[in-house]
C-alpha cells in the first residue's frame, strides 16, 4: 500500500511545570484564540506556535549544522543567509543582489532555481532543498500570479486547549518617589528637558507606573502536530543534465528530503524555547507512516545525522549531490543603498 505521509504527534509540558504558558502573540489580534469569549476569557484553544515559525525553528536547526549547501548576499557589511529569508530562494534580496556582477534572476544558477518546477527540481535540491520542503513562492519576480510556486511539504503546530486568558500586571516601584503631578518634561538630545507642553514623568520612564493587559494563558494541554507529505514529495523529479529521469534518482532525492525533514523536526522538539514564558518539552512523541488506506506503521525521529549521511551518499551514487561550492552574491546598488540607510 502507497505511503501518503509520516505524522509526528507530541504531548507538550512547560519545564517549570506551569499551566501558564505564553503563546505567539499576532499583530493587531494578539494571541490567536478559538471561540473567544471575552466575559469570561475562556476559549477552546490557541495558537502557540504556527505552522510559519515553526518551518522557521527547523530552518535554523538545520542550517546550524552545516550540512545544506550555502547561498548568502552580503548588504551593508551582513552576510545574509537563504535561511534567513522569508521567502527563501524567492526573495527580493536575492532577486535585487548579483552573482559576479549579473543580476540573480539573469545569472546560470538563478535561472536554474528560478526555473525550478515539480518535473525538474534538480536545481532546487543542488543549491536550496529546504524550499522543496519548506515551500516558496516567487511573488517578488514581476508577475507575481505566474511565478513559481512551490507547496509546502512538512508543517508542523503547536496548540493549546482548555484555554483560560490571563492578565500581566506589573507595578514600577519610583525609588525617587516622582509623582504623577510633578511637572511636564520631554527627551531632549537624550536628556530629560522640562516642557509644559510635555509629557507626565510617568510617560518618560518615572514615577509608580501601574500597568495592566491581557497577556498569557491557562492552558489544560499543549499539543504539537506535523505531517511530512511523501504524496507532495512523490511528485518531484530530478532529472539528469541531460533530462534523463530516472526513478532510483528520484527515490534518492526524496529519501534525503524526508531524512532532512525528520532530523529537523527531531531538533526543534529537542529545543522548544519558543520565548521567553513558554520554554516546553515533550512528554510524549508518537511517529508514524500512514498509508493509504488510513494504515498507520510506527516509526521513529532520528537522534543523530546517521539515516541522513547514508541517504546522502546513495544520492550522490545517484549523480546527486548539495553544491559544495558556497553561492555569494552582493547586493546591488539599490538594495545596497536601502539596507545602509535602513530603509530611508
């Protein structure tokens, strides 16, 4: 029976032991809570890590380990990595930086990767396989509605239910004792300066500042769940130079796709200090391949480099291999003028 994907499932605790625990929080929302309701602060769940951070968390694992082949752009004296790149091999930073002087789109190897796609993902795999399974979109290329698109194959969240909202409350204690009455001030090349038309001491770091919000929560359990597609990663050739497909090629490329993906997960669980309030571990993992027919095979994560190293070197029997060589570009003029100014 075909095998559809490995699901990896775990219980998660806080290492202080704590029902409370602070989850991502999101722009203008704040924390992303599930049938809210806000008299009693109660809802089913919330999102303490989503899918989008949590590919991020197995990109850094990853690359720590200097086993992925390199493609950086140096801007304004920082060497920036492809993994740091929201859009990895898609981003605008590579799309506006130069290899030898050509523009990266124009360049042998941006085209090759450019030109990517699920019957050739040769280039892809050679000098940026986190994107095979991590995904990517070239949105930034011009056309935004024509440009490569590349589906995610791993996704992994974490969650948690039973979810009562808690309040933050700090109080600063003025060892000055400056009231709130005092006068009105302002921040003058740094330097606190009287103003009447300032701001109250309490607004400029002085006096006892109360404060008050809604911050954290209660959670009954926390739970991480993830899948690594194989029917998403079935659909990948690796063709040859010459175009030649061959399925003992492609069945090696895959191997590595999903070894990487395994080590990766398998070190974030290993590290879930996620943020400050919600540094977690797992007690409790559950691995496993599903088939098609709803079969689940139990499996295991790895615990070194060993199932990778091997898939690697059948894939290099194959003729395929992660480019040795670092790829580094520079930015050109205009980004580099941009990323000296910050933006300016």
């Amino acid at each position: 029976m075909t095998e559809v994907a490995i699901c990896i499932k775990a219980t998660l605790e806080s290492i202080n032991g704590s029902k409370h625990v602070y989850p991502a929080t999101f722009a203008d929302i704040g924390h992303n809570l599930v049938a809210y309701e806000k008299q009693t602060g109660k809802a089913d769940a919330v999102q303490i890590d989503s899918v989008g951070s949590f590919a991020n968390r197995i990109e850094a694992e990853l690359a720590a380990l200097d086993i992925l082949p390199v493609v950086t752009t140096t801007a304004a004296g920082r060497e920036i990595s492809i993994h740091e790149m929201p859009h990895r091999a898609y981003d605008a930073i590579l799309r506006d930086s130069l290899l030898e002087g050509t523009p990266w789109r124009q360049s042998a190897i941006g085209r090759a990767i450019l030109g990517s796609t699920t019957a050739n993902a040769t280039a892809l795999y050679t000098y940026a396989p986190l994107t095979l399974l991590l995904g990517g979109w070239d949105s930034h290329g011009g056309d935004a509605g024509s440009g490569a698109k590349i589906a995610r194959s791993v996704a992994c969240e974490i969650w948690g239910y039973g979810v009562q909202t808690a309040r933050h409350c700090v109080q600063r204690i003025d060892p000055l004792k400056i009231t709130r009455e005092s006068d009105k001030h302002s921040i003058v090349d740094g330097i606190l300066t009287p103003d009447p038309n300032g701001k109250k001491p309490s607004e400029l770091g002085h006096g006892d500042v109360p404060n008050s919000s809604e911050k954290g929560v209660f959670v009954e359990r926390m739970e991480m769940n993830g899948a690594i597609s194989l029917t998403r990663l079935s659909r990948y050739h690796f063709p040859t130079e010459q175009g030649d497909i061959r399925p003992e090629r492609d069945a090696a490329a895959r191997t590595v796709l999903v070894e990487l993906a395994l080590l990766g997960i398998a070190r974030v669980l290993d590290r879930l200090d996620l943020r400050s309030g919600c540094e977690l571990f797992t007690a409790s993992r559950e691995v496993f391949t599903v088939t098609a027919d709803g079969t689940k095979l139990p499996k295991s994560l790895p615990t070194s480099t060993e199932a990778f190293s091997a898939a690697i070197a059948e894939a290099e029997r194959q003729g395929l291999r992660f480019a040795a060589e670092p790829v580094r570009l520079a930015a050109g003029d205009a980004l580099e003028r941009l990323a000296a100014h910050g933006g300016v």
